[in-house]
C-alpha cells in the first residue's frame, strides 16, 4: 500500500455520495450507498486522490471519491460517534 496522508477538516460533513460508473476504484458496495445520506469522518489522500470515509446510518463505512460527493455545508457537523444533541 502506497503511503497517504490523513486529513479531517470534514470530518461529520453531510455528504451524498455520487459514485462515476467505470471508475475503477469503486464496488458493489459504493453503488448499495449511492444516493443515500451518510457522513464524513476522515479524508485519506492516496497517490494524489483524496478520498472520504463516509459513515452511514447502517454504521457501514464506505470510502468514495471527495469529487463524487453532494457536501451540505449548512447542516451541523457530527458522525454517529457523536452524541445524539438533546
């Protein structure tokens, strides 16, 4: 595995992922998640690509892309780690 570098500036963003069909990097499994809400909890930059860890309300983390991302900038940041704001 090729070195990468973490960054989390987004970390609880609101995000809908968009997967590109052909992309090579991605699987059934980002197809199964495409279109639903989920959450960023860390970006990876991998040989030049940055990519998020979404975390989805199943509690299944799914890695995509950060340009296959719809990001909602307005609604609060928070993962499912988080406690629920009462």
């Amino acid at each position: 595995m090729g070195e990468h570098r973490h960054r989390t500036p987004l970390r609880g963003m609101k995000v809908i992922p968009h997967p590109r069909e052909g992309e090579a990097g991605y699987g059934p499994r980002n197809f199964e998640y495409a279109g639903r809400e989920g959450r960023i909890h860390e970006t990876v930059e991998i040989a030049g690509r940055t990519l998020a860890k979404v975390g989805f309300s199943d509690y299944k983390i799914v890695y995509y892309y950060l340009e296959d991302l719809s990001m909602d900038e307005s609604a609060e940041r928070r993962t499912f780690h988080d406690p629920t704001p009462t």
